[in-house]
C-alpha cells in the first residue's frame, strides 16, 4: 500500500484487501469441512494443526497406520490450483506448491457437491463433472474418490456420446467406472488367495488395476515370488502324495500276492 495515496485509496484497497481475504477463507473452510466428512465417513482419524496455520499442507488424515497430508481446495472451474494465494498488510501474495508440501488435495467440486483426491502431482490439472462437448481427453471425477496416484484420461466414446448430435446413446454408454472394485475386507482377504493377475481377470481389469486399488486401501500385498513358492509347494505336496499312494498300492499288492 503507497504511504503518500489518499486516506480514502487506502481505506478501499484495505477493505478490497479484506473481502478477497475472508471470500478465500470462505471457500477454503467449506472445502476442508466438506473433505473431513468425506474422508471420516470413509473411516480415516483427522489430524488438524492447532498453532501454525502456515503449514502447506490443512490437515492430516490417518488411516492403517499410514499418515496423507491433505491440502482442500474449493474448484469452481473444475482446476486442481498448484499455487497458494494468500493476503497480508503488504497485499497480495501467491506461491507454487513443490511436490513434497503435502500427498493429495482434497479439491472439493461444487457444482456436484463432491470431493475428490488428486495426488500432489495433478496440480494444474482439470477434472471434469460434465462429459465435454470436444475430442480431447479428460479427467473424470470418479476416478479420484479415492487417494489417486494415477488416472487415465477418458474420452467421450467411453459415455457413447455422439459429438455430431451431441447425444448419448444409453445402449452404449460405458459407465463411467467400469467395474465396482471390491470392499477393502474382500480385497486383503482377495489378494492372499490368488495372484493379482488372476484378481484382475476375476473382475475384468488389468493387475495394474488391481494394484492401484490395494494402493488406495493400503492393502498388504504378498513379498515377490510368494506365489512361486506357494505353486513349487503345492507340487511338491502332490508329488509326496502320489508317491505315499503309489507306495501303499504296492503294499496292498504285495500282500494280496502273498
């Protein structure tokens, strides 16, 4: 603020100041409440800072003993921001986010009343709620309700949108999350059962798939090569099987013989 700009200037570039402080605010307390329930109906522990509030990142949540530092952010344009802006008596100041300041954004998105969980590495990114009326690639919220590492974009073929007509066609329409991926109960028990491969087959996707839902439960996976133990084991027990029968049919006819 100039020191020598009239007493009236700085009077309305204070309030100015003020009003663009308390909307911000505003929009990021909705966000973080709107994410806290979200996530704690999804049964993670919050963890909030009671002293600091210029930490990078607004809260913690906790969950099979594994910690996500979580920054909420409030998208009216669908954009997973990559910068802070924040304003102080010294106006308005801005930073970018670097990639260790926290995991995921928790980005709540308006105009459908949900949240989503980009990873720290989607900043800049925009993730769609309406099928776009383009060719081009997008991200698409449901593939982020829960903490997402990696997504692919869709295309609007995926919904059987017809960009000529601009109508969608319900016989061909995909839905928009392909398969319903297990509960994570049925995951851990899942994953100890078979390979994923197998898993991946049993619901019609690929392994990566499959890891990226045990990655978003935090589902422990067998060590490398379990599986090949488990199969030279399984064949081995055969294996003594059949040579405890073979040996004991020889015995019965040695004594028939007899």
């Amino acid at each position: 603020m100039n020191p020598q700009a009239p007493l009236s200037d700085m009077m309305i570039t204070s309030v100015e100041g003020s009003l663009l402080l308390h909307h911000t605010k505003n929009k990021g307390d909705i966000a973080a409440t709107k994410a806290i329930a979200d996530l704690t109906l999804k049964g993670y522990l919050i963890l909030t800072p009671l002293v600091c509030e210029h930490l990078p990142f607004d809260f913690v949540a906790y969950k099979d003993d594994k910690f996500y530092k979580i920054q909420a952010k409030y998208a009216g344009d669908n954009r997973v921001v990559n910068k802070t802006i924040w304003v102080d008596k010294n106006g308005t100041h801005q930073k970018k986010y670097k990639v260790n300041d926290f995991d995921f954004y928790a980005v709540y998105l308006p105009d459908i009343d949900k949240v989503v969980y980009p990873s720290v590495h989607f900043n800049g990114c925009y993730i769609t709620t309406q099928i776009p009326n383009s060719a081009t690639p997008f991200y698409w919220w449901e593939d982020f309700t829960d903490f997402t590492e990696v997504a692919s974009k869709r295309t609007y073929k995926e919904f059987g949108v017809d960009l000529t007509t601009r109508k969608v066609n319900p016989d061909s329409r995909i839905h928009t999350r392909k398969v319903e991926r297990p509960s994570k109960e049925e995951l851990e028990k899942l994953v100890w059962e078979k390979p994923t491969a197998q898993i991946g087959r049993d619901f019609s996707v690929s392994d990566k798939a499959v890891e990226k839902w045990c990655k978003a439960y935090g589902v422990e996976k067998p060590p490398r090569g379990y599986w090949v133990k488990k199969a030279y084991v399984k064949v081995e027990e055969q294996l003594t099987a059949h040579n405890k029968e073979k040996t004991h049919n020889l015995s019965l006819s040695k004594d028939v013989n007899f």
